[in-house]
C-alpha cells in the first residue's frame, strides 16, 4: 500500500505534496528547533504554512526545501521556518483575571525594583497590557522593567512598532485615552503605545530551548508564560520549568494559561491562586 501523500483539502491540483515521511521530517526538525510538538493532525496546517516557504524560497518540493534547510541553509532560513510554525493569538487583557492578580502583586512588591518577564511577547498585546497594569496599580514613576520575548521574530517586530487597529478587543475608553495616541491623516483608524509605556519594555528575541538562560539578565520576580507550555511534550515542560525556577528570585510568580496545569511540578512550583505558581 503506498503512503498517504498529504495535499490541501480545499485544492484538487496542489501545487506540491507532502508525503508522512517529509512531515516527520518537519515535525522532528521544529521539535529540536523550538520545543513544539506538531501532533498528526497538523499536516494541512504544516503545508499552508510552509508552501509559502518552498515559493519565495523557489523549491519545487517539501523534500528539496527540507533537504536544503538540513544541509546548509542560513540561520535567517531557520529562522523563518520556525516563524512559519508558530502560532500566535493574542489580545490585550486576554484572561482578565491575572491582571488584577498581578496589580496586587506588585502593589506588595513595590519596596524594590521589579523585573517581569513575558516570555511569549507575540505581536505585543500581553506585554503592554502589563505595562499598562504596572503604571495604573504604581504610577508612572515604579520601578518595573519587562523583558517580553519571542522566539518569532516577526512577530517581535510588530511588538516593538507598538501599532495597533483602533478598535483592538480588550481595551477600554479610558485606557485608549490614557495610554495611546491616536492616529491621523493616514493614520487614523490606528493607536500607537505612548512612548511612556514603551520605555518600561525590553523587546528580545529568545528560544525557550536555549542553554545559555543567564543571557536574561538579572532573576525575575514574575514571569508570564501563558498559553506555551501546551505546544510542548511532557518532557520539554519540565525541562522548561527547572529553568524559568533557576531565573526567578525566592517567591516568585508564575503566571499561566487557562488550560496549563503543573501540580505533578509540585516540587518546584505550588499552586497559588487561579493558574498562578509561586516558586518553591
């Protein structure tokens, strides 16, 4: 019986095919890369994405493209496969509940300077959001620095314009008036971060499946990693956790996804409140 040749459901003549053996390729080519498990079900996801890829880049085939990408391909190629194989959804105040959590948080951490990490920046809606959450609950005058990251960049390009749709879900009248200038002439229709905002944010591309950790600076006393874990196996999880537990000062929070639940890490981090971890 010959394999199952994956094509676009939508399309009768695809302009390529992507056979079981090439999607393996992928999926274990992204998994050494960034830590994400592609599940069998990703296969037409995997060819919208990256048949963008084989025409910009000019290959006839995913074998050709793969072949090149293992065998000689710039790091700026790996770097737009890996772009091409994450997903980003995002909005500002997205799961409302953690930004009140952490305005109290900071309120009793205000003695002394504070550093937050967001490691999942996306297009820039979460790390604004807490900056913005930082300035309402301190002022304008706290001592807060965000480092926000991403392993797609981008993505991080569109965080550090700091642009946005007027009409962007999750903010209200009195943060748009408080914390963005509006657009006009050409512009209009568009909000821009205030510059007061965007001074409190470090923008940087990182790899969560870098050994070189210590290249973030200083310990973290909160860390954002929201909606990431559950793009990773079981193993990369944990391995994930022992390092964001190595990057954070004694006490320190950690801030998840909805769907994200690490009991069975008890030993390094325990449950605080809603999908907060305080670190052991």
């Amino acid at each position: 019986m010959n394999p199952t040749i994956i094509v676009p459901q939508d399309l009768a003549d695809p302009e390529f095919t992507l056979s079981p053996a090439e999607f393996d390729r992928v999926r274990t080519l992204i998994h050494q890369r960034a830590g994400i498990s592609l599940h069998a079900g990703k296969q037409a996801m995997v060819y919208s994405r990256l048949a963008r890829r084989l025409r910009e880049t000019g290959y006839s085939s995913f074998g050709s493209y793969l072949h090149w990408l293992q065998n000689g391909a710039p790091d700026a190629e790996w770097q737009a496969f890996i772009n091409c194989l994450t997903t980003n959804l995002t909005s500002f105040f997205r799961e409302d509940h953690h930004f009140h959590a952490l305005a109290e948080d900071l309120r009793a951490r205000a003695a002394r300077p504070i550093r937050i990490w967001c490691n999942a920046a996306s297009t820039g809606e979460e790390p604004y959001s807490l900056a913005m959450t930082a300035v309402e609950a301190l002022g304008l005058s706290a001592q807060v620095k965000l480092v926000c990251s991403d392993i797609d960049t981008q993505v991080l390009a569109t965080a550090r314009r700091g642009v946005y749709a007027a009409d962007a879900r999750g903010l209200s009248s009195e943060r748009l008036r408080r914390h963005f200038m509006r657009g006009t002439g050409s512009n209009a229709g568009f909000i821009r971060v205030k510059p007061e905002l965007a001074r409190m944010i470090e923008f940087r591309p990182f790899n969560l499946m870098s050994r070189d950790w210590s290249a973030l600076g200083d310990p973290f006393d909160i860390v954002f990693c929201r909606n990431v874990m559950i793009y990773f196996d079981s193993p990369t999880q944990r391995q994930v956790l022992e390092r964001t537990h190595a990057r954070m000062r004694p006490g320190g929070l950690l801030y998840v996804g909805h769907s994200e639940n690490f009991t069975d890490s008890s030993d390094i981090f325990r449950l605080r409140g809603k999908t907060v971890y305080e670190r052991v």
